[in-house]
C-alpha cells in the first residue's frame, strides 16, 4: 500500500482538495494521511481543523506555527516552525509520497523537509502566475518537487520554460471545478441563514492582503467596505487569510458590523461558500475563487489590486485598483445593468479535465525511484 501525506494549510485549499482527498482515502492501494496546520488551527479563523476532524480523514500530524500578530516577521518566522514539524511529522508518518497544493509558506517548508528526507513531492498548481511574494514561493516549491500537477496548459508550458522535464509534468485541469459533484446548500436555506432577500442582490467579498503591501492592508480593506456601505446592498464579507496585513483587515472589517446590510463570517464551509457564488451578483475582493471558480457559475467577479497580476482569467473578470471610488463605479455598473443572466456564459481559463480522477491515477502508477528522486536524471 502506497502512503501519501497531503498536507493542508487553509480552509480554501482544503475545500477545493476535498474531492480529490475522499477518492484518494477510498482508494484500497493508497493510504492517506493529512498534515494539518496553518490557519486550521487559528481560533480566530473558525479552528477549521473540527471540519476536517468532522470529515473523517486521517490526521497523521499537527504542525502549529504560533502565528498571532499576523505581520512580516511572524509570518518569515513561521516558515521555520513549519520547516521543523514537517520533518518531525514526516519521520513519524513514513509517507511514499508528500502532496503539496499551492504557494504558502507551510507548503515550501514541506517541500525542502521532503525533499532532504528523499521523499516524492508531487506539487499541485505549480507553473501558475499571481501576484506578491505567492509566485516565489510556488516557483520555490516547483524546484523541490518530482512531479507537477498543472491547471492550464501554459502553466505546462511554463513548467517546461523552467527547465522541468517533460515527462514529470501533467496536465490535469483546475481543482474546484468539478461541480456535480458538490454539495450545494438550497437558496431558501441560506436566505434564512443570512436574513437574505433573494429578489434583490448579493454582494460576496472575499480580500486577502498582499505581503508586499501588508502595512496598506487594513486601507485596502477599508477602501473596498466604504464602497459596500455605499452601494447598500446585502453583503457576505469573509475573513481575510493569516498573512502578514491579515489581522488590519479584520480589525477594519469589524467595523463595518454595525451595518445591518452586512454579514461578516470568519469561515464557510465549502458547499456554504459555493452556495452564495451560485447565488450572488457580483464577488469582490482578490482571492483566486474569483477568477477559478467564478465563471461556472455565471458569476461576475470584480478583482481588486495586485494580488492576483497575471494569473489567468475569463471573460467575467473586471480589474480595478484599490481605490473605494472604482470598486463602486464598477459594481454599480453592473447592478444597473444587471450583466448577470443565466443566457450568457463568460469564457473561463480553467477548465474540468476530471481533475481528482486523473490525480488518483497518477498517484496509483507513480514509480519511485531513483529517476524520479534524482531531478537531473533524464
């Protein structure tokens, strides 16, 4: 039986890794174990790691980084936490293969930990393009892994350009995109859960800071808020994740409680967050749904600053900067014009190529061996 030891830092990346995890944990040949670290563990961003506890899924590790302050130092010193209870973590579980996703700073201390211990990375996502400091530590990661899982077939072809070899590289399609098989809350639910009237618009924000940009963050975050109070429309605002400028962003966010219009959440489940995409106007903010999971729901998707420059994205993405004024001009336009309609369907670059299907069989006929460890062999 093959060990694999997915590690998981966030409440996104799990959500969208769920389906891929189930398949993987039912599958008799493999054996899956989770890491768990990250914002899981923050009290103050829903101690998510209770729904993976919920899930059932193997819990092998817990990695804590005592992050509390959320700025620049912290989140540099995390990466050493991170470093040494990976290796702690991965000495106690014996995996065959460690399973990365993404660009966080727990993934690359995984990556280097597996990598020095001569365990298989298999990274999901690498070859991606976004803005602030996520492109180093992805393209970080991308060097220490044996195996890439692309989204996009120019993320493929930007894999090769770093000089990654062909056949280490696989085409896979976009996690998060595999629609019929999520659950999905009903719309009479969540108009009671939220006190929503469903005849009239929802606006779902979702902003994350930029760690280039962490001591602007709680600006930002006000910039995009004054324009919700404006608009005066029914709002779902969700937490900010735990980098360096998070803790502003929620500081600012709490002031905005005393609008009634306003729902502020610390964290959604999955089929909760989908369930508002499936029903909101317009998103707003800077998290990569916006761009990845929007389009398939006919969802317009306002992106907001830098945080997101260069990634790919659809026909449904309207950029603008950071200033309140544009964020308002830009939703009212498209509350006025009521661009939303289930007719039309925005081109998306991401696509469902049976994701977690094919990342199960590439797990199932991975050989390990020493051509596979050793990144120069040919």
């Amino acid at each position: 039986m093959i060990r694999v030891c997915a590690v998981t830092g966030t409440r996104a990346e799990y959500g969208v890794m769920h389906r891929t995890l189930d398949i993987i944990r039912k599958n008799p040949k493999l054996d899956l174990v989770l890491v768990v670290t990250g914002m899981h563990l923050s009290k103050l961003h829903g101690n998510t790691i209770s729904e993976i506890r919920k899930d059932g899924f193997k819990i092998g590790a817990v990695v804590d980084a005592h992050i509390k302050k959320m700025d620049n130092y912290e989140m540099a010193k995390s990466v050493g936490y991170y470093l040494i209870g990976m290796a702690e973590s991965f000495r106690k579980i014996k995996p065959d293969i460690v399973m990365l996703v993404g660009d966080r700073g727990e993934m690359l201390a995984a990556a280097i930990a597996a990598a020095h211990m001569n365990i298989p990375i298999v990274h999901i996502s690498g070859g991606d393009i976004s803005g602030s400091i996520d492109d180093s530590i992805r393209n970080a990661i991308t060097q220490f892994a044996h195996v890439h899982l692309a989204n996009t077939p120019r993320s493929a072809n930007r894999l090769l350009k770093m000089g990654e070899q062909a056949w280490r590289i696989k085409m896979v399609g976009s996690l998060g995109l595999e629609k019929k098989f999520e659950k999905i809350v009903s719309p009479e639910k969540i108009a009671k859960d939220f006190r929503f009237d469903l005849k009239k618009p929802i606006l779902l924000v979702v902003q994350h800071p930029v760690t280039e940009e962490s001591k602007y963050a709680g600006l930002q975050m006000k910039n995009t808020l004054d324009a919700i109070v404006r608009l005066k429309q029914q709002t779902v605002v969700i937490y900010p994740n735990a980098d360096a400028g998070g803790k502003d962003m929620i500081n600012a966010i709490e002031k905005y409680r005393k609008h009634d219009f306003i729902r502020i959440i610390k964290t959604l489940p999955r089929k909760t967050f989908l369930s508002l995409m499936s029903l909101a106007t317009v998103m707003i903010g800077n998290s990569s749904a916006g761009l990845v999971e929007t389009p398939m729901f006919n969802l317009i998707a306002i992106n907001v600053g830098t945080r997101q420059k260069g990634r790919e994205r659809g026909s449904n993405v309207i950029d603008v900067g950071y200033d309140s004024k544009e964020i308002y001009n830009a939703v009212k336009k498209i509350l006025s014009q009521r661009v939303r309609c289930k007719s039309k369907k925005f081109k998306s670059a991401y696509k469902d190529y049976n994701t977690s299907k094919k990342i199960l069989d590439i797990l199932l006929k991975l050989k390990i061996d020493q051509k596979l460890l050793n990144k120069h062999s040919g």
